[in-house]
C-alpha cells in the first residue's frame, strides 16, 4: 500500500477498495507505527483479520515478557526457523472482552548482539566519565548525555564531599536488556501457527525493502 497507514479508517477504505477489485484480504500485516489502543479495538471491533508486533513500550509486552520469561527461553521451546534457533511461547489474552493471541518469540542470538553493542556503548561512555572529576551530579549527568544520549538512566549520581560518585543501576540495566531479543506479534487468527506468522511477518519485512 502507498504511504503509511495510521488509523483504521484508512484501513477500512483500502480494504472497500480492494473489495471494488473483487480482492478480498485474509490478513492485514501492519508494523508497530500502527499500534495503539484504539486502533486494536477498532480492528476487533470491525473483524478485521490482523497481525501486528508489540512496541516494547506498553504495558501488555511488559505484562506478557514477565509472565512468560523463563519458558520463553527454555530449550523444549525452541525451534528452527531459516536456520535461526528460536524459542516461542503462544498465549491468549483478552481484549476488549475478546481473545487475541499473543506469539512471543526469542532469538538467543539477537539478544546477545543487541546486549552487546549496547552495554558496550554504555561502558565505553562510563569510562570515560571515570577519567574526570565532577562537584556536582548535573555535572556528570550532562557529561554522560553528550558522551552517549540516555545513559544516565542506567547510573547512580552521588554527591559525597566535594565530589561526586557514579555508580551503575542494576535494576534499570536488567529492565533495559531484559527484553532484547524478543519480539511480540498479536492476531485475531487463532489457527496461525508459529512458522506462518513469522513467515507473514518477515514477508512483510522483505517487501518494504525491495
């Protein structure tokens, strides 16, 4: 489709439109710019068949991650796809009063590549900071920031004496590379299985491409 769809309305005209061409959809794949509250109550309001990843940032991926974190990454969970060891747990919840099903899938690999670019970019911005001295904790936290944006979420700023201490947060460290590697896509489509959806899904991935 031309453009980026960002309501159901506008998915509502494309699917009449479709229909004018005697073509009739069985499934709308969407990205996570789609995603919002309304918009999913829309599309199971209106029957339209979806799926659709979880942005990482609301609450039910939170929910969904901390239900099902140790079978998710399991080993009698996990599957060969394309040749990509993966680990996956299938669950239903309930929205707006009706069943939508949730395929939570690890990727071993790709959690440890996002870990490690990540904790490396932190570390090496950390080291950097250990080389100086700071009085105040707005000093080393506006050092931090130009050094790399948003680190300063995952640090301790300590005022003792006249300087100041920098200690790193495990809690916000856990909470941020906890969920890498996992990907959370929602259907309406009951009997779609784990390899139909990430085919569906990654056919997507490849069509915006080309």
């Amino acid at each position: 489709y031309p453009g980026s769809i960002r309501d159901v309305s506008t998915l509502s005209n494309l699917l009449h439109y479709l229909e004018a061409l005697a073509l009739t959809p069985h499934l709308f794949v969407m990205d996570r710019g789609f995603y919002s509250t309304a918009n999913l109550s829309a599309m199971i309001d209106q029957r339209l068949n979806f799926l659709i990843p979880l942005p990482r940032t609301v609450t039910l991926f939170t929910d969904l991650l901390a239900q099902h974190h140790q079978p998710l990454t399991a080993l009698p969970n996990s599957f060969l796809f394309q040749n990509d060891l993966l680990c996956h747990v299938k669950t239903a919840v309930l929205y707006n009063m009706q069943p939508v099903y949730a395929h939570l899938f690890f990727d071993p690999a790709r959690h440890a590549e996002q870990t490690q670019r990540f904790v490396t970019q932190l570390w090496r911005a950390e080291t950097i900071l250990h080389q100086k001295t700071f009085r105040h904790p707005q000093d080393a936290e506006q050092a931090l920031t130009a050094e790399l944006k948003g680190a300063t979420a995952f640090f301790r700023f300590t005022q003792t004496g006249d300087h100041v201490e920098i200690s790193r947060d495990s809690l916000a460290l856990t909470r941020r590379l906890e969920p890498m590697g996992t990907t959370v896509l929602l259907t309406n489509q009951a009997e779609l299985e784990r390899a139909q959806v990430l085919h569906l899904y990654r056919q997507k991935d490849f069509l915006e491409k080309t």
